[in-house]
C-alpha cells in the first residue's frame, strides 16, 4: 500500500499504535519528545514487552534530539551507522519504507511518501 501525506501519518500512528513485539527504527533525524509522542504514540514506551531499537547516524548529531535519544536508550537499543540515510519503520512484522524521517517537520509539513509491506 503506497501512502503519502496524512495517510502515511495516520497508518504508521496506527502501527504504532497497535505495536505488540517490536518498534524498530532507522532513520538519520531525529525529533524532539513532542514529535515522538505525535507521531508514535506512547504504547511503545510503556509496553515492557516491546523491543525497541533505533539506528541513526551520531556523526551529525545536530540531526537529533538528545532528550529523544535519552528516552530511546531508556527503553532499548541504539546503535549509529556513518552515512545513514534509510528511513524505515518496523512495527511487529510489518515495515513502512518512506522518505519521512522521525521529525514533526517531516509528517507536517513536507510531501513524504512511503509503502507499507505487511507479512
């Protein structure tokens, strides 16, 4: 399914929303606690049971938010790799692949598409 837009907002909100098993991250920007909470929801934060980890890239870190990447390391794992520019969303077994980095700018204000593959 080929989302853009507020659909892209609305269905990873709804992934994240439902997330049972895991919440996996790659992204090169991220956002302050406020985006996080809006785009992702809290569910992930206060499921114990969900594995949480995020890949992004700390040789840029004017590109993320420390407080944000206090409250990933809270709850999971986060590793860098040099030159990152993926931007993908694993919620349980499914993936959206998308232009959209983890930022409000980027649900709000820019034309960002993504796919949703399921399975």
């Amino acid at each position: 399914m080929i989302l853009y837009n507020q659909e892209l907002v609305n269905e990873l909100r709804k992934q994240a929303d439902q997330v049972e098993k895991r919440l996996w991250i790659a992204v090169p920007y991220i956002g302050g606690p406020t985006a996080l909470r809006k785009i992702l929801g809290k569910k992930w934060h206060d499921s114990p049971d969900v594995s949480v980890r995020v890949l992004t890239d700390f040789n840029d870190l004017k590109c993320i938010n420390g407080e944000s990447l206090n409250i990933f390391y809270q709850r999971g794992t986060i590793k860098s790799l040099k030159g990152l520019h993926a931007k993908l969303y694993i919620i349980d077994d499914k993936c959206i692949v998308t232009s959209a980095n983890l930022t409000e700018s980027a649900f709000s204000k820019r034309y960002e598409m993504g796919i949703l593959l399921d399975g």
